[in-house]
C-alpha cells in the first residue's frame, strides 16, 4: 500500500489533475502543472504528519527499524512538522499566494530526507522508495520554487 500511495499522490493524481484542469478550462499548462505539483506532494506531507502523530510505530518499525518505543515521541514530533508542511502546500490550492512557500518549504524538506534515506536505503525496499520519490519530488518543487519567485 505504502508504494501505490507514493506512486499516486507524486506522480498519477499531480499529472492527472493538471491534465483534467488544462483540457476541461484551457488553464496555461505550466501553471496548472505547478499548483498540482505543490499540491499532492504537500498532502503526501500532511497524511505522513496525521499518520506519525497517531501511529509513529510505522514510521519507527517500518522505515528506521527502530523498535525501542521511546522513540516514538521523536516521530510525533516529526508528524507534527510533517503536518504544518503539508498545511501550507494543500491551502496554496486555495490562497495560491502560498505556492512559492509551500514549493520552497517542500522542497528543502523532500531534498533532505531524500539525502538522509542515502546511507541506509540499500535492502530495506520502503526507504529505498521514501529516499527515490524524496529527490524526485525535491527536484519538481525546487523548480517550482524558483519559476514563483
């Protein structure tokens, strides 16, 4: 489930949505591709934000091997952040004055977390994927961060 929902919200629902806006109101591809873009990735942040806060053992057990529940208090932390995050990006589909922040903001953090998976991706498949789609992504809001300025 973890790999289907990267794979839709980074990559299926940003390109399709910016497919639907363009073709059904003849928006400018370029800035409807960047709203979505901002958009999915940031609630990709805001999910992981609510799933940390109410089930950190995922996180700990499932991406860090940590299993030491005193560590749990740390992911709480991170969802909490992971949360603010993903308000900003998700509520630039509503206040698109929020985009550049939102893509800025993202994309330091997906940049990052993709570097910090770096070392410990090889054999555990879901960072491996966390650390891929963390770069990819970083990658797409840097530029959006930079054609918003």
């Amino acid at each position: 489930m973890y790999f289907i929902t990267i794979l839709l919200l980074l990559l299926i629902f940003p390109i399709a949505s910016t497919a639907i806006e363009a073709l059904a109101f003849g928006h400018t591809l370029s800035t409807v591709a960047m709203k979505w873009f901002v958009f999915w990735p940031m609630l990709r942040l805001l999910i992981a934000g609510i799933r940390q806060v109410m089930q950190p053992a995922f996180t700990a057990r499932d991406i860090f091997h940590i299993e030491d529940r005193s560590a749990f208090g740390i992911v709480r932390e991170l969802g909490f952040a992971n949360f603010a995050m993903g308000s900003l990006g998700v509520l630039s589909l509503v206040w698109p004055q929020l985009l550049f922040g939102g893509a800025f903001v993202g994309g330091i953090y997906y940049a990052l977390a993709g570097l910090g998976h770096i070392p410990h991706a090889r054999g555990n498949s879901k960072r491996t994927m966390a650390m891929i789609s963390d770069l990819a992504i970083a990658v797409v809001l840097v530029l959006i961060a930079w054609k918003a300025v």
